[in-house]
C-alpha cells in the first residue's frame, strides 16, 4: 500500500512540475512578447499548480508518518531531509520497487531543476529590463534623479507606473 500511494505522489507531482515547466515557457514568451493578459493567466495557472503541489508534498510527508508508525523504525528521524525519509522508506521495498520509485523520484528532481533554472533566467531578465529602465529614466529626466524621502525619513523610489512615454522621439 505505501509503494502505491508513494508512486501515484510521486508521479502527480511529475506531471504537475511538467505542467509548470510549460507554464513557465509561456510566461517567459508573454514576458518577451510584451502579452500581459496572457502573462496574468499563465501566472494564475502556475499559482494553482503551486498549491496542488504543496497538497501533495504535504500528503507525502504524512505518508512517511505513516510509514515510521508502520514499520517502527527507529532511524527514521523527523531530522531527517526529504531525501533521506524518502531513501529511508524505499530502502525496505522489494528491489523492482526500490527501482521504479527511485525513478521516479529521479526525474522529478530533475524536472524541479529544469523549472528552478527557467524560473532564474526569467528572474534575470526581468531585473535586466528593470535596470535598464532606471538607468534611462534616470538619464532622461535628470530633473528626477535627485532622492525623494518619506515623512519617515526612508528612501523614496520612484513610481514608474503613472509615467506615460511616447514610443517614437
């Protein structure tokens, strides 16, 4: 019974990471493409596969509770990182389950490293575009430049958004 519930966690959280990885292209795309509607569904979509995703790893982590109580094993710490409960747990299964599992268990990180990587370079781009805006900003309407503080005394940076350019000069 633990095989096949940890197999059918393993292999929904693989299918959802895929779906995130695809999600993640066409945010970078909408991104790109200046699409913004379709950036904010896309976001939305990645959002509600973060939250099942979540619903899984906590349904998995209860499934290692109940493999601790199972089996009584004494070296299964709660200290123990993900890895190590989930090697802890395949490490008594039959050898083709062991296998299959870690499998699984190995193309999910991969994907999770796939999706880490796009979520990084999408991350610099954005500050990229971001720096280079200031930077033009701050060169074209000098008169800007100088530091605005709050009543508090704190930084005040400038507020982008209620600031219309015409697209040709």
């Amino acid at each position: 019974m633990i095989y096949e519930k940890c197999k059918d966690i393993l292999l929904q959280e693989f299918e959802l990471i895929q779906n995130a990885v695809v999600l993640q292209e066409k945010i970078r795309l909408a991104v790109t493409e200046r699409q913004w509607t379709v950036f904010e569904e896309n976001l939305s979509a990645m959002n509600a596969a973060e939250n099942q995703l979540e619903n899984l790893e906590n349904e998995r982590q209860k499934l290692f509770e109940v493999f601790q109580t199972l089996t009584h094993q004494q070296g299964f710490s709660q200290n123990l990182d993900e890895k190590g409960r989930f090697l802890t747990l395949v490490g008594i299964l039959p050898e083709n389950q062991r296998d299959d599992l870690t499998s699984i268990y190995r193309s999910l990180k991969q994907e999770s490293i796939k999706l880490k990587i796009a979520n990084e370079a999408l991350l610099s781009h954005v500050n990229i575009i971001k720096s280079t805006l200031r930077d033009f900003i701050d060169l074209a309407f000098v008169e800007r430049g100088g530091k605005m503080y709050t009543k508090n005394g704190s930084h005040f940076s400038h507020d982008m958004r209620s600031m219309v350019l015409n697209q040709s000069f």
